[in-house]
C-alpha cells in the first residue's frame, strides 16, 4: 500500500467524524481529509482559538465541508464527561472516533486534574472514558469504528500495575510508552469485547509511522499537547 494517498478515501458523505488532538499534525491532516470527502468532523481540542482557525482554512479549502469544534481537556474527566454528554444529544450516532490527541512529557512527573500521571492519563485513562461513554452512539452508526493511535514505543515498555502511575520512579519516556502500551491494550481488548457481544463496532489500532510535526520536542520544551491542547497532535 506504499501508493496510498489521500484520494483513496472512499466518500464520506452523511458520516460522523470526532478527531482529538484535531488542531494540529496528525489530528489535523485527519480532520480536514474527512471533512474534505464529505463528514461532518467534530475537532475535539482544549485549544479551541487554534482550531477555529484551522477550520476556517479547510472551509475556505473545501468549501462546503462540515466541520465544527468542541471544547475537550483529556486531562479532566468533568471535560470528558461534559463533551461527551454534549456530543450524544447532538449526534445520536457517532460513525467515527479518532483517538488522536496525546502529550509528550520531557521534564519532571506532571498529573492530570484527577490526579492521574499525566500521559496514562491523557493518552489512554481520558480516551477511554470518552470511547466509553460514547459507545452506545457509536453503536447506533451502521458501521462505526474507533481509531486508537498507538506508538512503536509500547514494544519496549511493560505495564506495572502496581505502579500505573509511575509515583515510585518516574521516567517520562517510560511513563510516554507505558501509556502507549496501555492504548494498544485498550484498542485490542476492546475490538475482542465488541466482536464477542456481537457490536457492529469495530475497534482498531494504528502507529502512524515517524512524523515531523509540533508533537515533537524542541529545544527546552519540558511538556507537548497535555489534554488535546494544539501541540497533542499524535504519536511516534
């Protein structure tokens, strides 16, 4: 598939599209080649000032394309939970969710609203709350699929369950993997879940490859994109 390119995207006309992380990099190519075949994207960002303008150039791009933001922190459950609640009564089905977003921690151990080390706790314990609290609109699509996006990182890292958190020894490039592991978990489990009740959604995890993007540090960056904000735009 090496020819692969955006033009192999069969029409999207009449779908629901939700892409985290959906103002920059990764989240941001997915968003506007959605919105550019015919769904009707939802950008769910914490930097919502970023993602109007994003979404003003791909309406200007693609005029006609249907594309909206939402206000969502990963970092915050009560976010999750708000935009969640919001997105159900305004879309009863849901076809896609594109479990974008993440953060890169680089300097000391930082955690989430909740108390959660910050990458578990936004790349996987915020994504799984959504994905869960949106699954019954997402199984009222004819063929709904959420998208986790993994990292090649999570083939090195190990999950200690007792010490999730990291709170005894805190690496941040362990803890980035160890979150990604989690996600691969999640995304598997979850697609082995829904086949066995016999749910018309699919689950699938994806490694984008090496990307340059603003998700990537820079010189004295100590964190990247906590919650979806605009740099939390994929994975490597």
């Amino acid at each position: 598939m090496s020819d692969w390119n955006a033009s192999h995207i069969p029409g999207q006309h009449g779908r629901v599209a939700v892409v985290t992380g959906a103002n920059s990099g990764l989240g941001l190519v997915t968003a506007t080649e959605l919105a550019r075949h015919g769904a009707h994207v939802v950008m769910a960002v914490r930097d919502t000032v970023a993602a109007e303008r994003e979404a003003g150039t791909i309406r200007r791009s693609a005029p006609g394309a249907e594309i909206e933001v939402r206000e969502l922190d990963l970092a915050s459950l009560a976010s999750v939970h708000a935009f969640a609640k919001d997105l159900a009564a305004a879309f009863p089905a849901i076809d896609l969710l594109v479990n974008n977003a993440g953060v890169v921690l680089l300097g000391p151990a930082r955690t989430t609203a909740d108390g959660f080390e910050l990458q578990l706790g936004t790349n996987m314990l915020g994504h799984f709350a959504l994905t869960g609290l949106l699954l019954d609109s997402l199984g009222r699509a004819e063929a709904a699929r959420v998208v986790s996006l993994s990292s090649i990182t999570h083939k090195n890292a190990h999950l200690d369950f007792d010490d999730l958190m990291s709170r005894r020894d805190f690496n941040a490039s362990r803890a980035y993997g160890r979150s990604k592991l989690a996600t691969t978990v999640f995304g598997l489990e979850l697609d082995r879940r829904l086949r066995a009740a016999g749910a018309p959604v699919v689950s699938v995890v994806a490694h984008p490859g090496l990307s340059r993007s603003n998700l990537t540090p820079g010189p004295g960056s100590t964190a990247l994109g906590p919650g979806g904000s605009s740099p939390g735009s994929g994975c490597w």
